[in-house]
C-alpha cells in the first residue's frame, strides 16, 4: 500500500551537523546481562531515539542507525535466532505503514514489511514526530532566547486557549492504533512492546537554561507533553494486547541538565556522541536494560 507523501522538514538532520564537531569519545557500553526474553526472530521499528544517531558505530546513514542502540543490545543478549533492526531517525508512523525516505532521500520500504509470521518479538517507539518532536525543540529553544525566565513556548503552542501539543497526541492515538494492529496481523504470535520515551528535561524543576534553551517556565510545560505522549502509548499499548515498556522512570535523574557522565540524553551541543537532544550510547544502554526487565516481569 502506498500513500502520497509530502517531504519531511529534516530539522533533527540539521541540528545534528550543527554540532557533530562537538560530539564526544565514544561511552564504552557492557551488554545488558543475559534475559529470558524471546530467543525467534526480533524486529525493532521505530525513529532516532531507537535508531540511536550518531551513536558509534553508525551502520546505516540513511537511518543514521547505531549497531549499539537498544534493540542490538536486546538482541545480542537474548540471542535472537535472527533481528531486523529497520529503524530510522524522522520515521513517523506512516513510516512504518507505507515506507518513506531516509536521511539522504533513499525510498524505504514500509518497517512493517520485516515483520513475518514467524517473528516472535517486535519492538516498537514511535510518535515522537508524529506530534513535531524536532520543529518543537527549535521553536521552543529559539524563543527562549528572547524571554529565558519565562515561558514563550508554552504562549505560543497554547494561544487561543487550545494546547496545540495535547490536541497533536490526540491525533496521533489513531495511527499509533494502526500501527499496532498491522503488527498484530503481521505476526499473530509475536510478544509485542511499545517503548516510551526518556526525559529530557529534568523530572523536577526549572531546567538549566542557557545550557539546555528552553526557558524555565517552559521546562514544566513540555515535561508534561512528553508525560502525556508517554501515558498516550501506554494506553494503547494496553487497548491493543501489547505491553508497555516505561523508559523514562528510570531516566530520571539522567536527563539532559546532568552532567556528561551521568546524562542518557545530550542537549543542544551533545558532549557525548550522539544527536541533539537525542540519547547517547549510555541512554541506549539503559532502554536495553528498561526493556529486558519489562520481557522478564
């Protein structure tokens, strides 16, 4: 099935080449322990913050894919009889449905099109730019500048007294729904996980402007969007006999605002290697670990 497509601002891209001079040593990262999740065939779908970009060593420059993202890990440490990792960083769900292009343009065939009958796990994080994660994050740092105490993002994206943000989640649980279910009748028998998304910003708190730019009053504002999209795919995970893997609960304290040893996402200027507020080797590392403690309970 395929679907007109209108290209995609490649915002994420770009902030990435802004700052890949500054990108960091390459984190040494210890395999996730050995796990009693499903050993068949394990396919991963979904966007950056799965692909891992700019995490070394990147295997796929189209999808700017790490081969020490989380699924890697999972799979290496469960020993999947076999694994197809058909992330890529921009993907939306429409992505996985009906295909789309990668970071040079290249046409990708729909994600879903690796998941057979025979998968016995199938991993999946998406919406993030369903609902603009990148144009978000620009917006909100730009406006910062001009108003760093207060909360401009926050005034724009709720002007009128609609939250544009709420109102694109909503939108969005349909086609997280589509997605679910395609995988379902893809592979009958397949384990299936949604994963969410690690903080970003600190759980508490008023951020750490100039270092991350999203002014103070903003940074309670957008932790509570990222908490809704989260609750929104935890939601349907459970409406669709899925399970839900909460990656953010255990972020916490390891957000962007801390320091480069400690952080699993990078801010602005990345002192780790990984994109702008994307996670870095050890954030991947901490998802693995997140999600193979959600297979063994």
């Amino acid at each position: 099935m395929t679907r007109p497509r209108l290209p995609r601002l490649r915002a994420a891209t770009r902030l990435a080449a802004l700052v890949l001079a500054t990108a960091g040593v390459l984190l040494t990262v210890a395999t996730p322990a050995s796990a009693a999740v499903p050993t068949g065939r394990y396919v991963a779908l979904g966007d950056s913050y799965t692909a891992g970009p700019l995490v070394p060593t990147q295997v796929d420059l189209n999808c700017l894919r790490s081969n020490r993202n989380y699924p890697s890990l999972v799979a290496a440490s469960a020993g999947s009889s076999s694994f197809a990792d058909v992330s890529c960083s921009g993907a939306t769900t429409d992505d996985i449905l009906y295909g789309g292009s990668g970071q040079l343009g290249i046409t990708l065939p729909p994600q879903l099109n690796a998941v057979t009958a025979n998968t016995s796990l199938v991993t999946v994080q998406i919406g993030g730019n369903d609902i603009g994660f990148a144009g978000i994050i620009g917006d909100c740092a730009e406006a910062s500048v001009s108003s760093p105490l207060g909360s401009p993002c926050k005034n724009r994206y709720t002007a009128g007294g609609v939250d544009q943000l709420q109102a694109r989640i909503v939108a969005a649980t349909p086609k997280i729904t589509a997605v679910l279910q395609a995988v379902r009748r893809a592979a009958p028998g397949a384990r299936v996980v949604v994963l969410g998304y690690p903080a970003i910003l600190p759980d508490s708190g008023y951020g750490c402007w100039p270092v991350v730019p999203i002014a103070y009053q903003d940074v309670p504002y957008l932790r509570g969007v990222e908490k809704s999209l989260n609750a929104m795919l935890a939601s349907v995970a459970s409406a669709n006999g899925a399970t839900y893997a909460d990656v953010y609960t255990p972020s916490i304290g390891r957000d962007a605002c801390k320091g480069s040893g400690t952080r699993w996402v990078e801010g602005l200027v990345p002192q780790n290697s990984a994109a702008p507020f994307h996670p870095n080797a050890r954030g991947e590392q901490g998802m693995a670990t997140a999600l193979i403690a959600r297979l063994n309970s």
